[in-house]
C-alpha cells in the first residue's frame, strides 16, 4: 500500500509554494518557542519550555492539511506539543496578529497547549493531557450528529485528530477506538505523527504493523504513508527491494542513528551485513552525497505528493487513520536526536535555520508578500476556511421547582429518573435538550423510565427485537429522536461525550443539557477526561450513583471514600449530595440552569440508593417558606431541627441525614439540645467562606442561614465519605469539632454493621458530641 500511494502521487502546480509556506511555518513555530525562552525577559529563570523537535515533526502534516485538505465545517484537534504550528499557520492565515506571537507561555498570551477557551483563536479542540485530545473529535463527531438530527443546525465536516505516537500508549485512545458505536463515525480521521521517539528516547519495539492491525480490526480504514519520492525512487533501481527491505527490516534506534551520520558514514553503515548488503552498497554508490543524506530522511510524512494521494483515499463511510512516518526535529539541527524532545535550537542553529528558509532573524514574524505564489495560497486558503459566524439558540428557561412533594419512602437515585420525566411535561422546551448518557447501567442507575419515554437515540432507526416480549422492562427502541445514549462501559469514554454533548453550545450554537451517570466509585476513574472537558468548556452533569459505604452489599470495591471531596475542589463545578427526592429535585433543576451558556457551570451530584423517609424532610406547605427552603437547598445547606440554645450542631449530608436526626433527638432528650443542619454543597459553603474572607466572590448569606452567630456552638460533621470534607465547617465561628467519615477500605454487610464499622452510625454521631461536651 505504501508504495502505491508514493507512486501514485501527482504534482501540484503549487508544491513549490506550498513548500515555503512549510519552510516558513517551520521557521515561525521554532522562532516562537525560541523568543519564549532566549529573547522574552524571565527574571525569575525558571524554565518556560516549547517543543521545537515535537512541532518540526508535523509540519509538513498541518501544512498540507491547512492548505489543501480542510473546509471550514472541518474540526481539528492538534497534538499539544504542536501547539506553535497552529500558531504560526493561525498567523500566516491572518487569523493571529504578530504582537501574540511573542507571548506563548507568557500570562494571558499563547497558551502551552491548544485551547478552546484561552487562545485569542480559540481552537477546535483543547488539548494537553495525552490521549484526551486524540479521542475527543470522536465525542465531537457523536455530538454533531446528535445536535443534527434533533435540530438539523449541526453541519457537516470531518473530525481530525493529529496525535503523536507516544499518545497511543494511553488506555484511553483505545477504549475510544473499539467502541461499537465508533466504526460508524466516517467523519473522523486521525493523522498519527509516528516519529518514533517518545519523551526520553527512541522508541525501541515500536511496530507500526502492529498499530495497523489494532485499527483494521476495530474496523477503521487504515492508510499508510512511509516513503517519501525520493525512497520510492531509489526502490525502483537495481538493489532498490534490497535497500527497502534493509530499512524496513531497521530497528527504531538503528534508523534513528543513520540520520545523524554523515554520507561516508551512510555508505559504510547503511548497506548492513546480511544479503543484500552488496547490491545496496552498489545502489548507493552512484548517489551523490546530498541526494543520500536526504533520501535517508526522505519519509512520506514530509513528503507533500505522498500526504495528498493518503488524504484524496479517505473512506467517508468508516473512520481512518493515516499512519504517517515522520522525523522528530525535521529539518531542525537536532532533527532524529534521542533527546530532543524539550531541546532548544542553539542561536547559531536558530540562524542557520533563518538563512535555509530564507528570513531574516531580525525580523523574525515577516510575511509572505501577497502576489508572490505563497501569498496567493495563503489567501486563497483563507477564503476555503472562513467560517460564518451563527446566531445560537438561547439555553432553555428550566423551571426551579415543578411543584411535587415526595412522600413515603424513597431514594435520591430514584428521584433522579422521576425529576427527568416531570421536567420533560412540565418543561417541554428544556425536556428536548436533555440527553443523558451512560455506560450499560442505565437501568441500574434508575433511568429506565426515562429511556422508556424518550427512546434510545442512534443516527437511523433501529428494529427493537423485543418490543413484543411482555417480560421486557426496559425498551430499547433505538431512533435519531432519542434523547439517551449508551456507549460501552468505559467510563473514560462516557465523560469525553459529555464534555462534548456539553461543548454544542459553542460549537454548534446548539446548547445540550447532558447528564451523565455511573457508579459513584468510579467517578474517580472518569475525573481527569471529564476534568478536561469542563475546562475545554464542556458544561455537563456528572451523576455518581449509587455512592459510598451505604452501598453496603457491594463490599470494599465499590465504596467511594474520597469523592465528596473531589467534587468540592474540581473548579467550574457545583457540586451537590442531596439527602431528600425533593432536594434533589430543586439541586437537579439548578444545575440544569447553569448549563449551555457562556459563564456557565457544569455539576456532580452525588446519589444514595438508600431508602429514606421523605417526612424527615418537612417540607414547608407555605409558599414562601417552601421556596426560601428550595433556595437554601440550591445554596448548599439548611437548618432542619432547631431548638432552644443548642449545645451542639449536628451537620450531616446526603445519605447520612437519618443518623444526624437520630443523633440529635438522643442528644436533646439527655439534656443536650442539638440543632441538625443539612448540607447539600460543601463547595458552595466553602466558597462561601472564602468570599466573607475576601478570597472568592460568591454569594455569603447561606452561611449566616445555616450557621448564624447567635447559634454557634461545638460541631459534630457526618457525611458517607471522608470526613475532611466538612473539617472547614468548624471555621465559620471557630467552635470545637469532630467530623465523622469513612477514611478506610470497607467490606460486605448490612448498613447498620457497616456504619458502626466506620464510627459513622447513631452511636458514634452521639459520642462524639458527647465526647465534645464533656
């Protein structure tokens, strides 16, 4: 296949412009880095960084991409070292003035990694954590097609993703690549920059038969590009099949080597010492030695003719994968090097580099004149990918309270599916946007009844082969109009849509309102991808469930300790555990007003399958007071029992609210008046706190509702998680504490066995407070 797409390749007209248009992106994405770090004053001499070697290896890619193969609907996701070749052709394309090109890594400047949010040209995609920014065209091509068949604004246009090789290591990239829902996805097309050297070294076992094979059989279109025309040239002359089979039988760090060798030293190493080694000894022989040196180097990745053929063979109908090989530091003085990755060109190399590309390095940002042939490409490039800018739809109006008030028993889990269902009657318009999301636990998680309503959503419908089966509970009817999607069960890749599904907003003018749920102990799993999707600007809702040791019978494994926390420390998020269905009715229902919008926020809730009694929750029948309690809620914490000059505040949360209110009525009937307040937030309490002290500009007045002054007095704090996430709760009026909480591996076993395992049942809460009291 190689050596029919070298042969194959046809000559532009335009090559030789095209080719200085590469020479001067490499020269600009070097010259970035190179002001950052030697011209840019750093008093302070710490190291600013700038990959030089990593951004020359996909120059030649980005170039022929840009110019030749992109429309404007296309969307790019750029490996994060290259991130001053997009740069330079954001420059070069007049999208980027030359005043910014001075400030990568500088505060408020050129971020180190492409980013959607904090790039004065906002990228298609950020990037910087390793194998996230690979999968994410995946998500944004499931996105599209979603926002297209619910309102037919979405667009069309590929999805490419330029990864760097080492990226494939990640876990991650395959879990994306081998999901079912994935071999669908013809707009999506990686360019894989496969310059064999990671950060430390070359690659020693790389084997890209191997990575063929791994793509072929989750059903991707693989093409590729080794060989540039010099190579496949000589391959055609007597001793040529030796010399390809000398170089494709070459060990990573052996062919690595030949590329800083000198043409005498090419001719005595080059040739080997197995059988063929006389005929490529006469081959080469009669090359002189420039031609040899750069026909060693001459691989299909820089080779412009070779990269054109690969991308007009793209298969529309399954996604594709281009395997380029490349040069880590092409054309570069420290091109091949095993230890290039963070080097930084010499000034003497810098200027070396200057005079083979033709710039002058006093002036180091010039541009190409606009009627020489590189100018005329640039504008004409310029013109293809002029996007048109859209009026977005407005994010839904999402009502606050729907009017209900559980009774019974039930579970927050629970209230989950049954808050959706009434959203979608009461809320039609905000209903349509809603998508939810999950990894094969949709009916484990209580969204059966949801996804029995609105359907399953697939790009064409789908027959339901048990639609007529009287002992199927949940119907899978799968359809362009569902609202519910379910990919396989890595949670990786559930987030990364999420991030997606929550990016349509500014993407595609479209906002979402996603929801996406899993298994609370695993949301740590998920955390970095989702992370990064919420800081790519990604507005979702996370949903763990069933969560903590109160998931008693699962055991030790699936048992969250530390998740309360993380969603109190994860920025852009508001993160809520609610103990009652009502709250989290008004918690879900806030959330949802947050998302799809510019200064929006994303959301964690944390759910119980713990059956709880809704009348412990004394929902004010009063109007007014039922609406300040759902403010409260939504706020973070309320008082739930107040008495007559409290001895002692019992704060508890989520699944734990029983055992609070058990605690104080044992407390005040020994002569200790206890004071139960719920907490729904521990982030927005602590912001709250930060803000009294000039450090946060959130809203104060939940913590003179929840906590006034005049009521202060020694604390007890239970939560099923660990217990520093309410520590800070003692600070509000510096009163003596115990918090309570799971801080070790549990096991198997009933709740009550299990609460009094970890010091978090009725007796301990009363202890502690005794403890305080005495």
């Amino acid at each position: 296949m190689t050596a029919t797409l070298a042969n194959a390749a046809g000559t532009s007209t335009d090559d030789a412009a095209l080719r200085e248009v590469e020479q001067r992106v490499l020269w600009l994405a070097s010259a970035i880095v190179d002001h950052a770090n030697r011209v840019r004053p750093n008093p302070t001499g710490l190291k600013v960084g700038g990959h030089q070697a990593s951004s020359a290896s996909i120059t030649t890619i980005m170039t022929a991409l840009w110019l030749e193969t992109l429309g404007p609907e296309d969307r790019v996701s750029v490996k994060p070292h290259a991130s001053p070749v997009l740069h330079a052709l954001e420059y070069l394309l007049g999208q980027l003035p030359a005043s910014a090109l001075t400030t990568l890594r500088e505060f408020g400047g050129l971020q180190s990694y492409p980013s959607r949010l904090k790039d004065p040209v906002p990228a298609d995609y950020s990037t910087g954590s390793v194998g996230i920014g690979a999968t994410a065209p995946i998500w944004g091509a499931i996105a599209r097609r979603y926002v297209n068949t619910q309102f037919g604004t979405g667009g069309a246009g590929r999805q490419w993703s330029l990864v760097g090789d080492a990226e494939l290591d990640e876990g991650a990239v395959w879990e994306a690549v081998v999901d079912p829902m994935v071999a669908e996805l013809g707009e999506v097309c990686w360019v894989v920059d496969l310059n064999r050297q990671s950060l430390d070294r070359v690659v020693p076992t790389f084997g890209a038969t191997r990575l063929q094979g791994m793509f072929a059989a989750a059903g991707w279109q693989v093409l590729t590009v080794k060989y540039g025309a010099l190579l496949e040239e000589l391959y055609t002359r007597e001793g040529g099949p030796e010399l390809r089979d000398r170089i494709d039988e070459m060990t990573n760090p052996e062919y690595q080597r030949m590329l800083r060798r000198s043409a005498g030293e090419l001719r005595e190493h080059l040739p080997g010492d197995g059988a063929g080694a006389a005929a490529i000894a006469g081959l080469i022989a009669g090359v002189a030695d420039d031609d040899l040196v750069a026909a060693v180097r001459n691989l299909g990745g820089h080779d412009l003719a070779a990269l054109r053929t690969a991308f007009a063979q793209i298969d529309d109908t399954r996604p594709t994968v281009v395997l380029a090989y490349t040069l880590k530091g092409y054309g570069l003085a420290i091109e091949g090097h095993p230890q290039n990755h963070s080097a930084l060109l010499t000034e003497a190399q810098l200027h070396e580099l200057a005079d083979r590309v033709g710039v002058d390095p006093a002036d180091p940002w010039q541009r190409f004149d606009p009627a020489s042939g590189p100018g005329r490409l640039l504008a004409a490039a310029a013109d293809r990918l002029h996007r048109t800018p859209h009026q977005g739809a407005p994010a839904p109006s999402v009502p606050g309270d729907l009017g209900r008030t559980p009774n019974g028993t039930g579970t927050t889990q629970a209230a989950l599916g049954r808050t959706l269902l009434d959203l979608n009657r009461a809320a039609p318009e905000a209903g349509a946007r809603i998508v939810t999301v999950s990894p094969d636990v949709s009916s484990s998680t209580n969204l059966g009844g949801w996804v029995n309503k609105v359907g399953v959503w697939a790009a064409e419908d789908r027959r339901d082969w048990f639609s007529d089966d009287p002992e199927t509970i949940l119907h899978w009817r799968e359809r362009p109009s569902g609202q519910h999607v379910e990919l396989g069960i890595a949670e990786v890749n559930l987030v990364g849509l999420m991030g997606e599904l929550g990016s349509t907003w500014n993407r595609w003018e479209q906002p979402l309102l996603p929801i996406g749920v899993m298994y609370d102990p695993f949301v740590s799993r998920a955390l970095e991808p989702w992370s990064f999707g919420v800081y790519a600007g990604g507005q979702s809702i996370l949903v763990g469930t069933p969560s903590g040791v109160t998931l008693a019978g699962e055991g030790g494994a699936h048992q969250s300790i530390t998740t309360p926390s993380i969603g109190l420390e994860q920025p852009g998020v508001v993160t809520y555990e609610p103990a009652f269905a009502l709250d989290t009715e008004w918690c879900l229902l806030a959330s949802l007003g947050r998302l799809g919008k510019p200064g929006g926020t994303s959301a964690y809730l944390r759910l119980s399958t713990r059956p709880v009694d809704q009348s412990l929750a004394a929902v004010p029948e009063d109007p007014a007071a039922r609406e300040r309690r759902r403010r409260q809620v939504v706020a973070g914490a309320y008082a739930l029992r107040r008495v007559p000059d409290p001895a002692v505040t019992v704060v508890t949360m989520g699944a734990l609210v029983p055992e609070g209110i058990q605690a104080a009525d044992r407390l005040t009937g020994l002569g200790h008046p206890a004071d139960v307040v719920v907490l729904t937030s521990p982030g927005l309490l602590f912001r709250a706190l930060q803000a009294r002290r000039g450090q946060d500009d959130a809203p104060t007045a939940v913590l003179d509702q929840a906590f006034p002054a005049d009521r202060a007095a020694p604390m007890v704090t239970v939560l099923d998680g660990h217990p520093h996430t309410l520590a800070f709760l003692a600070g509000i009026h510096r009163v003596p504490a115990v918090h309570l909480g799971v801080t070790r591996f549990g096991q198997s076993g009933d709740l009550a066995s299990v609460y009094r395992h970890h010091g978090i049942d009725t007796d301990s809460v009363v202890a502690a407070a005794l403890d305080l009291l005495d």
